[in-house]
C-alpha cells in the first residue's frame, strides 16, 4: 500500500509538473506589430457619403415567389462607377450573370497566381413590419451621430465600399500591385449564391486560374469575446460549417378524433424530433476552434493557460464547457435544429400526415451523409421518411495559419489594429467563399470592423450600422492588405 501510494504521488508530480512545463512554454504566436505603411488619403466625410448612398440602393435578393429588384441593381453598378472612376478606368470590370461584377486589377508579374477579395452587392430583405422600430429609415442610407445607418452597412456593402474605396486611394497614389487582384462580387450570396460567386467561381476555373488566397467576410474584431483575453480579438475565419436541411414526413389514417389510433402522425413526428433534439451529434474541438484556444490561450493568464497548454487532457472539460452555451456549442459540434413542423388541420380531425424540418450546420470533420446517417439511427423508425431539401454544402477545408497568405492577412491586421490579438476560429454560418474552395488552399473570413456584442444583432437585424472610424480602418485595412498580399 505505501509502495502505491508513492508511486501516485509521484505520478502526481510528474504530471503536475508536465503540465506546469507546457504551460510555460505556451507563449505568444502574435506577429509582431509593424507600423502600417504611407496612410492613404482617404476623406472620410466624403466616403461615409458614398457608402450612405450605396445602401440606399434597394439590392434584396432574390428569393422564392420574390424576384430580385433588377433596377436597384442596375443603379448600383452605375452608381459604382460613377463614384469610382479611377477604378473603372484602371480595372477590368466584367458583368457575370444579371447582376454580379468580377473586377481585375492586373499585377505586373504574370507568373504570380491572383489573390481574390469577395463581396457581395444584395441584403436581406427588412422583415414585416419591422421598418417603423428603426431609428432610420432602413434604405434611407444616412450619415447620422457618426454611423453610417441601413440594410448593408455591415453586411456587406461596407466591406464591397471599403474595398473599392482602397483600390481608388491606391491608384491615386501611383501604386500597382505586382500581384495581380481579383474582385469578385456577388448579387445573390444571401440565397446561396448560385447566380453569382458560383458561377464567378466556374467563370474563373474555366480559365485555368489557381488563385494564392481568397479573403471574404467572416470575423471580425470583437471585445470580451474570449473569456480572459483583455485585448480585442481580431476572429479571422480559417474554415466555415456546412448545411443540410433534412425533411422528415409521416403519413397517418385520417379520420374523427373521438377514435384515434396508439400514435397519429403527429405524434410519431414528434418523437423522431424528441430523439434527434435529445441525441445531438458529438462535439470535439475541430479546425478553427482547436486554433483558436491555441492562439489566444498564451495571452490569457496563468490558469486559463493551464488549460489550453494541455488540451491533450484538459479537451473533454473545454468541450463540456462549451457545448453548454448555444454560442459556444455551435462551434464544437454539428448543430441541431428543427426550424419547420407541420400538421393537423382542425382540433378534431386526425392529422393524415405531418412535416418537419430538421436544419444542420456539420461541423468540420462530419459530413452531410454523416448527418443522415446519424438521423436515420437516431429516430428508428421506418414510418418517418427522410429526404434532403434542395441547397446543401459541405463544410469547408481549414486552411492554414503557417502559410505566406496567412502570414500576409495576420501582418496586415496587425499594422491597422496593434492592440488586437489575431485568431483562427470557426465561421459558424455560410459564406460565398466556400464556392472557392478549389481554386485555392488559403481561403479566409474576415470583415476589418471592430463590433461590440450588441452590434452582432444588427447584421439582419434592426438599425444595422457602421461607424465612420470604423469604416475608414476598414478602408485602411484593405489598403494595406492589398500592399501586402499583392506584392
């Protein structure tokens, strides 16, 4: 017994101080922040007006039983030309589709491959109802108490605007990249994006175009994100989730409801989504999420490095932890959730079939057959159907953080927001940049605007804005992004 209990002891030790040496060694991947290059001249009023006038342009997307509103789009190619005349003059604009826009700036070295910038030009429509709760006007696209105010601030003709506003900045400078840039904006990344980067994305692999990276929104600088790290969080998407949404049915015996059977439809329907609900699909730190502890986890202190230095045994109490916020569970599993339950007509008549929809975001790693695979164990029951609705994805590759085009993109945040932290994480939701997958290993998510929580709620929600400082960093960012990923 006491040979036993030695040996725990000094198994005790020995991990104790295993864990401690780790912990020491966990030290800061930061690049170090150099000082951003010659700033741009850039008039802040004047480009907050051109946004202001870019939102005010009603580009929705198309969407089921609702056309796009060509005319808005129409006005809004015109209107970008008008305003960015260096840009139509120095750039090769070419029209994809009805309404998406695919932009060349031509490098002087030929034998570089193209870096590509994404964006997309339509916004989701203002829900029912909800035009009157605005502090502005929704559309009205105005320059208000330092914001720029409407539907697309933030998603995403700030970050098209800021884009084009760079370019303009940098030829008016003189300058040419020596890689050639590609710009490639959507018109319909809202509904899936199968008119635009989709077929922008055919357009270019036709071409025979093998691209170095491709930068698209994403992430962006956040505040008390990151419990224990004190410095924003610059969250830059190194993968994103896929989607699946599975349709489950069940056909039942109409009839009176004085006389119903064991189960009517309904409530076979409701226990296959009891099951799937209460039996979610495993989590595990994968792709960005894993990067991201690993990241930030050095500049947080001594405990909580503890923690994240030694992931090899301390994952399984991380990943409870996490998987007991929705936020934070989105980000290690494959997410569940029923978003469409149909049945029954009338209080007395037996339901003679029920519907149900099941939406899931597969985690990188899962795959959309491991997904009905897992349904079709889950629920067991052959009197439930189960299909697919038409738009599914798989989720993306992680792409690397030891590359030039990470290095290149982590550098040039640095220059712009010294006092950030740059991550890796994991986009939970879908992103046009996932149709480029192909067409290049390094493939990030990143929109260079620093948001407070509270501001997350305007992206497809009421009042969303952008604030003037923060729309010229974006500017700069893109600026210096482009000095130095083209280079």
């Amino acid at each position: 017994m006491k040979r036993l209990f030695l040996s725990l002891t000094l198994g005790v030790i020995v991990l104790a101080a295993v864990l401690v040496v780790r912990t020491l060694a966990f030290t800061s991947r930061q690049a170090v922040a150099e000082a951003e290059e010659t700033p741009l001249e850039v008039d802040a009023e004047a480009a907050a007006a051109r946004l202001a006038g870019a939102l005010r342009l009603e580009t929705v997307a198309a969407s089921e039983g609702q056309p796009a509103n060509d005319a808005a789009f129409q006005a809004l190619k015109v209107y970008l030309r008008e305003h960015f005349p260096r840009v139509h003059a120095a750039l090769k604009s070419e029209p994809v589709g009805a309404h998406s826009l695919l932009y060349t700036w031509q490098g002087t070295d030929a034998s570089l491959r193209p870096v590509l910038l994404l964006g997309h030009l339509d916004v989701v429509p203002v829900a029912a109802g909800t035009a009157a709760g605005w502090v502005h006007p929704p559309f009205s696209g105005v320059v208000v108490d330092g914001y720029v105010w409407g539907r697309g601030a933030l998603d995403d003709k700030g970050s098209v605007l800021a884009q084009l506003e760079a370019v303009e900045a940098l030829l008016a400078a003189g300058e040419q990249p020596r890689r050639t840039v590609l710009f490639a904006f959507g018109a319909d990344e809202e509904v899936g994006g199968l008119e635009g980067a989709v077929a922008i994305a055919a357009l270019l692999k036709e071409r025979g175009v093998r691209l170095e990276s491709v930068l698209d929104e994403g992430g962006v600088i956040m505040s008390g994100t990151v419990p224990g790290v004190s410095a924003p969080v610059a969250l830059v998407g190194t993968s994103e989730k896929g989607f699946v949404s599975v349709e489950l049915k069940v056909k039942g015996e109409g009839g009176h409801s004085s006389m119903p059977p064991p189960s009517t439809a309904v409530g076979v329907l409701a226990r296959a989504v009891s099951k799937l609900e209460s039996t979610p699909m495993p989590a595990r730190l994968a792709g960005g999420s894993r990067e991201l502890f690993e990241r930030v986890g050095p500049e947080m202190g001594f405990g909580m490095k503890l923690l994240f230095a030694n992931l090899w045994l301390t994952e399984p109490l991380v990943v409870k932890q996490l998987s007991a916020k929705p936020t934070t569970n989105a980000a290690v599993r494959t997410t569940t959730a029923v978003t469409v339950f149909e049945g029954g007509v009338k209080d007395n008549v037996l339901p003679s079939s029920a519907r149900a929809v099941v939406n899931f975001r597969i985690l990188p790693g899962d795959s959309v057959e491991a997904v009905l695979e897992h349904v079709r164990k889950t629920v067991d029951d052959a009197r439930v159907e189960q299909g697919t609705l038409a738009f599914q994805s798989e989720p993306s590759p992680v792409s690397p953080t030891d590359s030039d085009s990470w290095r290149h993109l982590e550098r040039s945040v640095r220059q712009v927001f010294p006092q950030v932290v740059v991550s890796p994480y994991l986009n939970v939701a879908a992103t046009d940049s996932r149709h480029f997958v192909g067409l290049s290993d390094n493939v990030y998510r990143f929109f260079p605007v620093h948001l407070q929580r509270e501001d997350l709620a305007r992206i497809h929600g009421q009042d969303e804005r952008i604030s003037v400082p923060g729309y010229l960093e974006a500017v700069r960012f893109y600026a210096q992004y482009l000095r130095n990923a083209a280079r």
